[in-house]
C-alpha cells in the first residue's frame, strides 16, 4: 500500500525547478510517449472539459529513468488505505469520502487503537518524521491538510496539523528529503513542512478531471495524471503555461447524451 500516490520518486528528485530560486542547468524535457500530442486547454465550460469529468479512463504519469522519458499508463487504482511501518507497528489510514475516515495504530504485538477520525490521503516519510495529507472534496466541500506525526514518551501518537491546503490533496511526489509536490482538487502545491506552502498553479480542469497523479521531469516541467489527459505544466520564469497531452488517436470529446456518454473528435471544442 506504499505506493499509494507516490509515482517515480527517484525520477522527481531531480533539482527544485524555478520554484525554489536555485541555479540551473537547462535539460531538455522529458520526451512524449509515441501516439500522444499537446492540445491547448478547453475553458471549464466547454462540452471538453465536461467529458473529461465523465471519462471512464484515468491516465497514471511515470517518468523514465533521468526523467528523460513521460510514461502514460492507465490509472485503475482508486484506494482507499494507505499504511506505513513506524516504531514497532503500523499506521493505517482509511478513507471513505464522505462517509468519513479513520487513523489507527496497530503494533506488532496485536490490538488496535484509532489515533483520529480524518480522511487520510496519503502518509508521507520524510527526513524530519512522518507526515500526511489528508482532506475531503464533496459537494460544496474542498479542504484539505498536511499533517505531522509523533510518538509521546508515553508511546501513544500525536497528530498536529502543520497547515491547511484549501483542497483535498490527490497525489504527490517527493522532491527532496522534506519538499513535497501536491496535485490537489483545483490546484498544484510545493510544500516544505511546517509552514511553506507555495501555490504554483490553479485551474478549475483540475477538479472536474480529478487527478491521480503528480511527477517532475529534470527540466521542472510538472505533469499531472488525471481523466481523458495528462495535464502539462512548463515553468515559465515564475509561472507556468499549462496545456494537455492526450492520445493523438482522441484529441478531444463531445457529449452523445445527459448520460455521461461522449465520443472522440478530430478537433477540441474549447
């Protein structure tokens, strides 16, 4: 259950990108898989947008080794646990969505306690500890937290919550040993525990699409997994051009019925 979100971190390591001000080398980007292209992105209006909220495929981003190569994989994965080994025992988190979550402590020698009552993401180890993202989006509900871990001297766990994320957070990668990438309900995060929190991009196509998945390539181009296409994110100085890379074979939809039923076509309807 540890591959939970955490898509090719070896990969992503590479560099901070312009985010975080340091001098770098230029490399070029990460090269497309064959039979996929870039297509600029549809207004969140657009019958486009609206069948990427309906697609039935998820795509899972992968980098290659050196970042050099995109991998576009089908995403079936819809967990709903995570768990990690941690001073004598295991951390388990569920979450059901609305219908809530839970936080428990099994140790090795048996039994079971619920630490809290929270929708968990993720777990995250980093170098300093053990964090977590949590949250929730429903209906008219997107929030979403980093939290952080600690055993008390009375070996019982301690959950604070270090920051809100003002979305549920979806998938993430591991920059460096603290530094985290997060693809949220609307919205790319960098985060570096306990306090920073840099907004990097935001569009409402990354909520309806619901996305699965988050990497870096060497060059800090971001790409993010999601429904129908794979959202690309090229740094421009201090900001970003987004476009989708898509299957050449499917550059766009448009809706059959109200039956959340759409089929290809040869040129976006933006």
């Amino acid at each position: 259950m540890r591959q939970l979100l955490l898509v090719a971190l070896a990969a992503t390591a590479l560099g901070t990108g312009p985010t975080l001000g340091a001098a770098q080398v230029p490399r070029a980007p990460a090269h497309l898989p064959s039979g996929w292209i870039a297509v600029p992105l549809p207004v969140p209006e657009s019958e486009q947008a609206i069948c990427a909220n309906w697609a039935d495929t998820t795509w899972l981003a992968s980098l290659g080794p050196d970042s050099a190569e995109l991998h576009i994989t089908p995403d079936s994965r819809e967990p709903m646990a995570d768990s990690v080994f941690a001073a004598g025992g295991w951390l388990v988190g569920y979450n059901h969505g609305e219908f809530g979550g839970d936080i428990l402590w099994r140790p090795q020698h048996g039994g079971e306690i619920t630490i809290a009552k929270d929708n968990l993401v993720a777990f995250v180890p980093v170098a300093g500890g053990l964090l977590g993202l949590a949250g929730l989006a429903h209906l008219g509900i997107n929030e979403g937290r980093l939290l952080a871990f600690h055993r008390g001297p009375d070996e019982t766990w301690k959950i604070t919550t270090l920051m809100a994320l003002g979305a549920e957070p979806r998938a993430y990668s591991l920059l460096a040993r603290d530094t985290l990438l997060v693809v949220a309900m609307g919205s790319v995060l960098l985060l570096k525990a306990p306090d920073y929190k840099k907004v990097l991009h935001q569009s409402r196509l990354l909520e309806l699409a619901y996305p699965h998945s988050i990497v870096r390539d060497r060059s800090g181009v971001i790409y993010v997994g999601m429904r129908f296409a794979v959202t690309r994110l090229q740094p421009i100085g201090n900001e970003y051009r987004a476009d989708w890379i898509v299957p050449a074979a499917c550059p766009s939809s448009e809706k059959v019925d109200q039956l959340y039923r759409c089929r290809c076509t040869p040129s976006a309807k933006r």
